[in-house]
C-alpha cells in the first residue's frame, strides 16, 4: 500500500475511515479487490490517507450442505442401554417391591391395597424396605436391558437401507422379539434374585433370609 501527506486545515469530518468498497467480481467471475482509503488526522493539522486492501471475506457456505451423520459405535450404544436403564430402575425400584409384596399376600383374608402395603413396608423395615433387592434390580437392568436395547439398535442399523430407509415394520417388530427374548435369557438369574429378595421383607422376621 502506499501513503501521501496532504495538507490543509483541520477537517474533523474527514477523521477516521472511509470505504470504497469491498471487493466486486470480473467478467471471468474472478473477485475483484478494490482497496480502502483510510484518513487519519495529525499532530499538526494535516491528514494522512493510506489505501489498504481489505481482509479477504470467509467463503460463504454452500446451500444444502450439512455436515455428516457419525455413527454412534455399538459398544456406546450398549453403554446408553445401560446408563438409561439402570437409572430409571433406581426410580422405580419401590414400586416393583409393593407389587411383589402384593402378589404374595393372596391367602390373607384382607388384602391390602398398594399405598396401605407401601405403608405397611415402610413401618416394618424402615425407607430401605422399599430398596430390598435394589443390586439384583441393578444387576438385572446390567444384563436385560443392556442387551435389549444393545441388539435392538444394532439390528436396526445394520438393516437400514444405503440411503438411509428404515427397515418395515414387520422386520422392527422381530428384530424387538429376538432382542427381547435374549435379553430376557440373560438376566433372568437377576431377576430371580431381583423377586426372592423384594419379597424377604414380606416373611416373618424369623423366616427372612436377608
């Protein structure tokens, strides 16, 4: 860039920067610099202009471009199974204990209704009642779930079309069956454990196995 001293009086209106534009484009398409004359106030009166190519401008995006879909890898998927499960279960938890204790009170000859045996467990064993069996829960959650839902979307991905067409509804509906029943077959042992457990709390205190 270049630069000239120009003289005169003070002219406060010509302090600071004027633009000539930013640039336009040729007959080929090639841009088109145009540069920028700057003016600057002095010291004593006079008034520096220095032109300066202007900063070049960032590419403009393209329309219709959108970054790419990254697959989320099977062993994440497993992970979120069982994150997702495992804490849901943790909520849930106490419900699945009244139910037990309910479903074993059939030779009693007033059962009770789920809040008077949510009530009836808590006066007994105290807020932790409510939690008895909460590791086999977890560990059935571990195993069930992780499998379930680890299958489920694994199928579903590896029979989704090239350019990205679900599988039908017939094949999503197997494809739950076969997930299911595996998982099922895996964490059954802690769902054995899971009911024997829930279901201490309801016996005698003399009969209980902790």
């Amino acid at each position: 860039h270049h630069r000239r001293r120009l003289g005169g009086e003070r002219a406060s209106a010509m302090a600071g920067e004027a633009s000539g534009g930013a640039g336009g484009a040729a007959a080929d398409g090639k841009p088109v610099t145009t540069l920028r004359r700057r003016l600057t106030m002095q010291p004593g009166g006079g008034v520096e202009e220095e032109s300066v190519a202007p900063a070049p401008l960032a590419p403009a995006p393209v329309a219709g471009t959108a970054p790419a879909d990254v697959p989320i890898p099977t062993a994440m998927r497993f992970v979120f199974g069982t994150a997702s499960a495992m804490s849901a279960t943790f909520f849930t938890h106490p419900v699945d204990v009244v139910k037990y204790a309910m479903q074993l009170q059939s030779g009693k000859s007033k059962p009770m209704n789920s809040a008077q045996q949510a009530m009836a467990i808590y006066k007994t064993s105290g807020p932790g009642g409510l939690y008895q069996g909460l590791s086999a829960s977890m560990m059935r959650q571990a195993s069930y779930g992780t499998t379930r839902l680890g299958l489920y979307t694994s199928l579903i991905e590896s029979f989704t079309g090239a350019d990205g067409t679900p599988p039908p509804f017939w094949q999503k509906l197997s494809f739950s069956m076969v997930a299911g029943g595996i998982g099922a077959f895996v964490g059954n042992p802690f769902d054995l454990a899971l009911v024997r457990m829930a279901a201490d709390s309801t016996l005698p205190a003399a009969e209980r196995r902790n």
